[in-house]
C-alpha cells in the first residue's frame, strides 16, 4: 500500500529515527570539526619546523653573534611583512640573549615570549594570545654535533588562517542545519514507510478474513526464517484454530437445532389439535393459548439459530441474482398496511439468497411498525448510487441512542425499553449476517425529528 497511516507505533518510529539520523549528525560535524582543528594546527607545527630547519642551516652561531650563510632566506616576504601568514622570526644565543630579529616584527608592538623548558626532539611549541590575535610559536634549539647548546630559533605565525576555516566550517553547518533536518524527517519517513509496508500488507490480509472466508489464509510473500514471515505462520495458525472452533460450533448449532426442530413441530401440531376440543374450560383454553405462542416463539428461535449457523458456513451464497424492485412489491402487497410507503426504482437486481434478503427486508420492516406509533408511516426507499444500492427503513419512534446502535446487532440483546415488546434479539443479528453475506453493510441514523433510519448498502448487479 502507498499510504502509510500515522500511529503511534510509527510516529516513535520516526521519531527515533530522526533523532539518531541527527545524533550522528552532530557527532560526525563534533568530530570533523576538532580533527580539522588538531589536523591544522599540526599543519602549524609542520610548516613552522620547516622553516625553522631552514633558518638554522642559514645561519651559524659564534660567541654573541650569528652569522648569516645565506641572506636570501631571510628576505622572505612572509619575514618582511605582515601578511595572511607572517612569521615573526627571533635568534637567541644559549644564554637567552636576542642576536636577531626579522623585520616584520618592528610592524608590530614588541612581544616576549619565554623559551619553554622542555623540548621534544629540539622542539616546542606553544600558544600565546598577543592582543586579540592568537600565535602559535615554534621553538628550535641547535646544537652542535656535540649536542652542545649553541642557540634559539623562535617562529611565530598567526593561527588565524586555520580557526578561520574551521569557524567557517561550523558557520556553514548551523546555515545547513535546517535543511539537514527536513532531508533527515523525509528519510526518517521514508525508511520506516518502507518496513512497515509488509506489516501494513499482511494487516490488510489479516482484515479481510472474516467468519464468512475464515478458511482463507494469508499468501504474504516472505521469509519463513524472518519475522514477517514468522508473523504470517503465527497468523494463519490462529486463522485455522478459529476456522476449526467456528465449524464445531456452526455444527453444533446446526445439528441442535435440527433435533429440537422436531419435537417442537410435533408439540405445536399437539397443541394445534388440543385447540380445537371443546371440552375445555376458559382458563384451560388460555392455557392451551400460551403453550401454542411460546412453543412457536422456540420454533422462531430455532429456525432463526439454523439459518445463522448455515450463513456461518463457507458455501457461496452470491451466485443468484433476484430482482429487488420485484421483491419489495410483493412485500407491499403482502403486509397491504397503509402505514408503509414504498419508493423503488425499477429492476433493481442484487445478488446473494432472495429468500434470505427477503427475511432482513421484513425484519426491518416489522421492527419499525412495532416501535413507532400506530398512526405514523414507515418509508421504505432503494435507489441505485455509485454502484451500489442503496435501501432505508425508517421510522418516526423513539428512536435508538447513540450507545445502544452496534449494540442491538448482537445476538439476544434486547434494549430496556424494548422490553413490553415481543421478542427475542435475534432478528437483527440475522439482518447484519445475510446483508454481511452479501458484501454489504448495515448502519443506523436518527431520523430526524425522532425515530430511526435502518441503511443496507449493496453492490449493484449490472447487465451492461
């Protein structure tokens, strides 16, 4: 499926993986940023000793004096001037003393910097602010090949250069930082679209199973060794013990009522015969009366649980096509009740059991006469929309709180008010059962002013 729906489930998922995707982010920018930093202040370091190294076979050390081998060395621009990257060059003798100094340093207000003590290799290094500009200064001692201390080369350069593009380069990541961020949220979506996209399949399999197909299974491509795949075997395991409590209890009820259908007919058919003694005397007769009504209220019961435990089995019941518009005249013509109106169009044709649907149409047709006042009307309408057609029962009673609408579809649930009315809270369970049968789908508005509005909708059958 292409749309991924937001739950809670999914938004922490995304959630964690924003904040990750950013985690990392900020760390590798953290990183890159103080290696830059290390990798250009070793820059430093390496140009500065290598100038150094030059500097010092350019000059020799005697008594309190140096003398200059090679006098191009220190007509450099970078010791001349002050430049993007000066160096600032200062000789010492072994006692401390300053022998020389580059030009460069005049431009600027005299500094001093102590000699560090302790050198690695003849080398040092250090950082040292000179107003609001930071050096960094190399420190080189020479020797003799002795070893013997003959004098130091002092190197400053500014550190401007290489904290310029480091600040830079974090100055470009807050710029980017919100853009980073809309590419993180749409990857973080991406991604987990992405895995829950099975999940999602096997969901809307999973949906599509109903007591109606229950002995279809999932078909889900996926690894058996995996978790979709083992959440697909775990599913259609659950589906086949369901299948299999189903058909027990289908025939159950099938066979129960099959053996309790006989001996009430014959009870009936007993009671029908004590009827027509005459022998009997008033309250005997009233006696007789009720036996007779109760026993046809167990004979409803049972043909009404025999008809629910055959539409509970798997057989196809939606190969016939009936005429609807034909099945509502007769219905018309067999109640003759002034009460009901009746609006249809014409060769209105459904498919599915003509005898079954005609029971859900009469069902809701006797409800509505039963719980509305005598002298009010009951419209029953179907017309074709969309595709489908569409059928209303209403009623101009009490009507049905908002509370109790799904709950009156189960089985012998009978509403407080309803309770002076005969009955058994069976027939609507019936009704929502055969039109489910039939791909449709029954739900109940307030038929306003008052009262209540029973809509079936059903795929229409089209010849063309």
């Amino acid at each position: 499926m292409n749309k991924i729906i937001l739950t809670n489930t999914t938004k922490r998922n995304i959630l964690w993986l924003f904040l990750s995707l950013v985690s990392i982010y900020l760390i590798f920018n953290l990183f890159t940023y103080f290696e830059l930093s290390y990798l250009l202040e070793d820059s430093i370091d390496s140009r500065l000793k290598h100038e150094m190294e030059h500097i010092s076979s350019a000059v020799g050390f005697y008594n309190d004096s140096i003398i200059i081998k090679n006098m191009d060395e220190f007509q450099e621009t970078d010791l001349r001037e002050v430049t993007q990257t000066p160096f600032f060059l200062k000789i010492y003798n072994e006692k401390g003393k300053l022998l020389f100094k580059s030009e460069n340093t005049n431009k600027i207000t005299n500094y001093q910097i102590d000699v560090p003590e302790s050198f690695e290799n003849n080398y040092a290094f250090v950082d040292f602010l000179f107003y609001d500009e930071e050096l960094r200064a190399g420190f080189y001692r020479v020797t003799n090949r002795a070893n013997e201390k003959l004098g130091i080369i002092e190197l400053s350069t500014f550190k401007s250069s290489s904290k310029t593009l480091a600040s830079s380069l974090m100055i470009f990541n807050l710029i980017t930082f919100p853009f980073f961020l809309l590419i993180f949220i749409l990857i973080s979506y991406y991604f987990v679209k992405r895995s829950f996209t099975p999940i999602n399949r096997i969901i809307d399999l999973a949906n599509d199973i109903s007591a109606t197909n229950i002995s279809q299974r999932l078909t889900y491509d996926a690894d058996a060794n995996d978790e979709l795949g083992k959440l697909k075997t775990t599913l259609n395991n659950l589906f086949e013990r369901l299948e299999y409590q189903i058909n027990q209890i289908s025939h159950f009820s099938d066979n129960a009522s099959h053996q309790l259908m006989t001996p009430l007919t014959s009870l009936k058919s007993e009671i029908e015969f004590l009827e027509k003694q005459s022998t009997f005397l008033p309250h005997q007769i009233e006696s007789v009366k009720i036996l007779k009504e109760q026993t046809e209220r167990m004979i409803t019961i049972v043909r009404t649980m025999l008809i629910l435990a055959r539409e509970s089995d798997n057989c196809d019941c939606k190969k016939n096509i009936f005429n609807l518009s034909k099945m509502l005249n007769e219905i018309k013509n067999l109640y003759n009740n002034s009460r009901l109106q009746f609006s249809f169009e014409k060769d209105i044709f459904l498919r599915g059991r003509e005898d079954y649907f005609s029971m859900v149409l009469q069902n809701l047709i006797d409800n509505a006469l039963k719980y509305s006042d005598s002298m009010d009307n009951v419209n029953v309408i179907a017309n074709r929309k969309d595709g489908l057609v569409i059928i209303s029962v209403e009623d101009f009673g009490n009507g049905i709180p908002t509370e109790e609408r799904e709950k009156i579809f189960e089985r012998f649930y009978r509403r407080i008010s309803s309770e002076s009315q005969k009955g058994f809270g069976l027939g609507l369970t019936l009704v929502k059962n055969i039109v489910a049968k039939m791909d449709g789908e029954i739900k109940i508005e307030s038929n306003q002013p008052c009262g209540s509005r029973f809509i079936i909708s059903l795929p229409a059958v089209s010849f063309e």
